[in-house]
C-alpha cells in the first residue's frame, strides 16, 4: 500500500525573495503541482529507473519541474520515490493519468462505484487521505476474467503470484491460452453464482499472459482455427478455435514491474519475493473492496448507489464502436449511449458525483456538466496511422453538477508525451 504521508519540506527556500513564496503558493493553489506528480508518476510507472532527462522528455515537463514534483514523492526519511499503486499488467484505455483529476472532483466520498473496472486505475490511485478502508467501495467487470483476477488477488495473492511466476516460453503462452478461453464461460458461471468464489490458477495464468501477449484476443476462443486435438493444438477451421501469436519480445519479460535489489538472493528468487509484494500490495488495499462480476447496470441502481449516502461513480464504458476498433474488449458492448443516458438522469441528484469518460464530439453533454480535456499516449493505435493516433486528442471527462468544481477556474489541457 502507498504510504500515506508526503514530503513536507517546502517547495522554496525561508530566503527566497518573495516572489518565489508566492509562485509556489499559486502552483499549489492552482493545481499544477497534483497534475504534474501525476505525469511523474505516470512516467515512472511506464519507465521505471527512467533518468532526470527521461522523465523530462517523456512527460513534457522541464528538467527543473520534474525534481521539483521528484521532491514532493518520496518519503520523509526515505530516498526513493513512491511508486503508485498499479495493476501489473496492461490494460488499453486505462485513466490512471487522469486519476487525480477525477479525485479532486469526486472529493472524499463515503460510497465509491466504478462499474468498468478494467485495470481498476480510478480506484488504486484514491487518496490515502481519504481513509479508504473505511468507506465502501464497489468495483464491477464483465469479464469474468478481470473480475477474477481481483478476487483472487484480494483472498490468496501469494497464491496468485505462485501462478503468476512463470518466464515467457511461447508453448506455454499457447497452451494456457487455450486451456483458458475454454474455461471462460463456465469461470464467469461460478462468478455470478458464488460471491466468495475464486480460481487463483486462472488469476495468474491470465495476467502471466496478458504480460506477454501482444494487442487482443488473449483468451478469447471462436476466433482463430487453433484447436486440441488428441492433446495437440492443430489447425483446423478458421473461427472454430483460437488464434495464435509470438510473444511480445520487445518488452514482454512477465509481470510488468520492475524487479528490485533484494540482496544477494537469486533472480528467482527476487521476482517470486518481487511477484508476492506486488500481490501483497494490492491485497492489502483491496480488502474491504467489493468486486462483482456483470453488466454495469448491476451495480448502478439505487441500492448500491445513493441510498448508500453520497456516492462517487467513475464511468469509463466502451466507446461507441463507429469511434473505434471493435475488437478491443472481450466483452464488446455498445452501451456508450445508455450509459450516457444513466449517467444524465441520475446526474441531477446531490447525493450522485458522476464522471462520465468519453471522445470529444462522441456525444452531447447537458451545459451543466463540466468538461476536462486531455491528451492519451494512443497504445498500439498510436504507431503508423492508426485511428488511436487522432483518438488521443479527443479523450474528455465529463463531470456532473454536484462534483466538486476544479481548483481553478480555467480548463486543464493535460499533454501526457510518453
């Protein structure tokens, strides 16, 4: 778990003259600082070890800024910076660069929802201030396998990590991916049935894979003509089995954390140590995290909602197919609009905090909503001429009327160069 305490030293010296004084006030004041770290902290997630200049490059900031918001993560004591809490593995459309953002309008709600869970970013990047672990917080996935992974991380994460380590061998990568998309309808059975159910060998198999794999169609099945046969993965007719891939050699290496020093230890030995703290870390704040596994609807009525009390709900649907590649979810939906819909009729209650993600231009908002503009890093979309590389300048958050309002009057515009 992310300590909870930051530097406190100041951000300009006693004898500095007064104008320094004041311009660190007004950066505080205004935002900037909190959006800054997070590009930071974006940057380290993504680069870890990343030099001064690096981090500079790679998050559009000056070398001066970035040891100045550098100053501000690490611990009292301590010299290494804090790392975020994440999920190890890759997610397309993840909003952990905009997480803080999202905080601050959401404010330290005591009931908290996110139904498109995914990577789970919004939620692992709540402020500890918040008290979290006294707050009810609800996250929900339709795919059996995401919703999995984060029950068995939260019940048996060494267990989790024992499956998860495992090096990269594209036999093994073929193997699992098959033995898991056949698993997938009858994981998701046990899922809606039983809310203590978990398999931790799934859990770590999948994300292992997710690691390793390159672009979609991890553990989906009916869409390639791989299949068993007599214990040996054939081809046979297109559509009938899975797809086969080369693992990712750029950078897939598993689990995608950095592995630190532990001593005079073997490798092996530092990454399951490393594996078990990762999952260790998520247990920990997952705790009293409720995970459910289904349509968003199921967690968006009234009961799981306002009638808890004031309630944060962090929206990030599917986006309308005709915006995107319709392949990029297990779960495809189109229900962008009907979110919408939701979102704008439940948004007219004081006990609701809502933001609502989407593409600029993708659909029209009521003028009482406000709306923060920021630029994605675009994924794989982002290489040649792919529709992501136009997408990313179209990301918005809107925000419903009872959010808090920003720290500033004016619009945010986040370029996030990574």
């Amino acid at each position: 778990m992310r300590a909870a305490m930051m530097d406190t030293r100041p951000l300009r010296h006693r004898l500095d003259p007064l104008t320094s004084h004041e311009a660190a006030e007004r950066v505080v004041a205004s935002g900037t600082a909190a959006t800054h770290r997070a590009r930071v902290l974006a940057v380290l997630e993504r680069h870890p070890g990343a030099t001064a200049g690096e981090l500079a490059m790679w998050s559009g900031l000056d070398a001066v800024e970035v040891r100045r918001r550098g100053l501000d993560l690490r611990r009292p004591g301590e010299g290494a910076l804090m790392p975020q809490l994440i999920a190890p593995f890759p997610w397309f459309g993840g909003k952990s660069c905009v997480a803080a953002e999202v905080w601050e309008r959401l404010g330290d709600v005591p009931n908290y929802v996110e139904p498109f869970a995914g990577s789970a970013a919004v939620l692992l990047a709540r402020p500890d201030e918040h008290e979290w672990g006294l707050q009810i917080e609800t996250i929900n996935d339709a795919d059996g396998f995401v919703s999995n992974f984060w029950r068995a991380v939260q019940a048996a994460p060494d267990e989790v990590a024992h499956w998860a380590d495992w090096p990269v061998n594209e036999n093994d990568l073929h193997a699992r991916h098959y033995w898991l998309a056949n698993r997938r309808d009858a994981l998701t059975s046990w899922l809606e049935g039983d809310p203590d159910w978990f398999d931790a060998k799934v859990a770590g198999w999948w994300v292992w894979g997710l690691c390793v794999w390159i672009g979609h169609g991890w553990c989906q099945t009916g869409i390639g003509p791989w299949v068993v046969e007599n214990g040996e993965l054939v081809k046979g007719d297109a559509g009938q089995g899975i797809n086969r891939k080369r693992p990712h050699l750029t950078r897939g290496r598993g689990i995608n954390r950095k592995i630190p020093h532990l001593g005079d230890a073997g490798l092996c030995d530092e990454w399951s140590t490393h594996l078990r703290h990762i999952m260790g870390q998520l247990a920990n704040r997952l705790r009293r995290v409720r995970v459910c596994s289904g349509d968003w609807s199921r967690v968006c009525g009234f009961s799981p909602t306002s009638r808890q009390g004031l309630t944060g709900v962090f929206l990030d649907p599917p986006y309308a197919h005709t915006e995107r590649d319709d392949r990029l979810y297990v779960h495809e939906m189109e229900c962008a609009e009907a979110v919408r819909a939701w979102a704008i009729e439940r948004g007219d209650d004081p006990k609701m905090r809502i933001a609502l993600c989407g593409y600029e231009g993708e659909r029209e908002m009521p003028p009482d909503w406000s709306a923060y503009r920021w630029k994605a890093h675009g994924g794989y979309g982002h290489l040649g001429n792919g529709r992501g590389k136009v997408n990313r300048h179209r990301e918005v958050v809107w925000f419903s009327p009872h959010c808090l309002p920003p720290v500033t009057g004016e619009q945010h515009e986040m370029e996030l160069a990574l």
